[in-house]
C-alpha cells in the first residue's frame, strides 16, 4: 500500500513543470518566470508520516520523523547544481537574515539532495562551507528510493540526466512544527526572501 501511495504522489509531481538545473533544456528558465510562484496551505498531512532515515552532514543518521517540532525551510537541490540551487540557498539565506534573532532554535533549515551518488557528506559538508552556511542548516543524503519518496510527499518534479545532474521544480517550502506546508514557493525568478521570513514569522507567533 505503501508503495502504491508513493507512486501516485510521485505521477502527481510529474504533472508539475516548473524545472531548472539542466543544460540541454534552455526553454525551461524561461517559463519559470510565468509560473505562479506561491501556494499557501499547499498541504493538509504531515510529511513526516513516512517512515524513513536519511544522513546529514556530518555523517549523522537523521530520522524523517526526528525534523517534526520545528519550524522548517526546506528545499530539494544538489550540490554540482550550476544555477538554480545555489540561488535558492541563497534566497533561503537571506529569508534567515530577515527572521527576528530570537527564533534561533526555534526555526531550521533543511536542504535535501536530489543526488544520491555524489552528495555524500563529505561533499554536503564542502557545500555547508562554501555556502557559509550556519548551525540551523541541515543537509541531507538517502537513497535514490529516499529522494523519489521525499519528492513525492512535497510534489517536486526531478529528472536525472545521463551525466548525473538533474532538472528539478525550484520549490522553497515552509513548513509547521507538526509537518504541514504553509508555504510553497515555486519558480527560481519568484523566489521572495520577505515572502518565506513573514511566512516563518507568522508561525512564530501562533506556534510558541
């Protein structure tokens, strides 16, 4: 049954066509620009609901349901990404920057990898320094079976081409404490750090 559900969401995601990240599509970028960029209350279940373990960083197995108790911006990317992901991670820097100091521990960021062979944790770790990211981030790494699971539950769209990179949906979500999504941003050319911080800072003051 399991199985089956996974597969359903996943044909679903499919459907979607906001996609970036690959060279030998250029038409792609430019339709992002006409996508319709943000989707509130996008899920009615929790995304934790699934049991599964991914690693981080820094080598830590990390359970899915472990994320649950926090607020959470998240992203689906990969780290040899050569345009959309490095600008959603900035995107989602500068939505931190925005966010009242005193939501620190109270608030995550979490970047989950499309790539299943090359984003191990050491290269997530190279990506956590060049990237100057800071303790609240979190990357993650699983199994292809893991980041086709992943996808589905939040409905984005990756592709794997013959070379090892991807063409993806660039979606920045925020998430509730319980799972739920509140918030999804689509489209690399709408991305809105002020959008994401006022989404963050909403659930700051019903949720603590």
């Amino acid at each position: 049954m399991k199985n089956r559900i996974v597969t359903f969401l996943f044909v679903a995601a499919a459907m979607q066509t906001s996609l970036s990240c690959s060279p030998r599509n250029p038409e792609t970028n430019a339709a992002i620009a006409t996508d319709t960029g943000v989707h509130s209350a996008a899920s009615s279940g929790s995304i934790y609901d699934v049991k599964l373990a991914l690693d981080n960083q820094n080598g830590e197995k990390v359970e899915w349901q472990s994320l649950r108790g926090k607020i959470r911006v998240m992203a689906m990317v990969f780290t040899h990404c050569p345009s959309a992901c490095p600008i959603i991670t900035l995107q989602i820097k500068s939505a931190e920057s925005r966010i009242p100091a005193s939501a620190h521990g109270k608030v995550d960021y979490t970047l989950i990898s499309f790539d299943a062979k090359r984003d191990t944790a050491a290269r997530l770790r190279e990506f956590y320094k060049e990237q100057h990211l800071d303790t609240n981030w979190q990357l993650l790494h699983g199994s292809a079976d893991d980041v086709r699971t992943i996808a589905a539950l939040l409905n984005v769209q990756y592709k794997e081409w013959p070379g090892g990179d991807f063409t993806h949906s660039d979606v920045t979500f925020v998430i509730d404490s319980n799972g739920h999504i509140v918030l999804r941003q689509e489209g690399i050319a709408l991305q809105n750090p002020e959008v994401v911080a006022h989404a963050v800072t909403a659930l700051l003051k019903t949720a603590f």
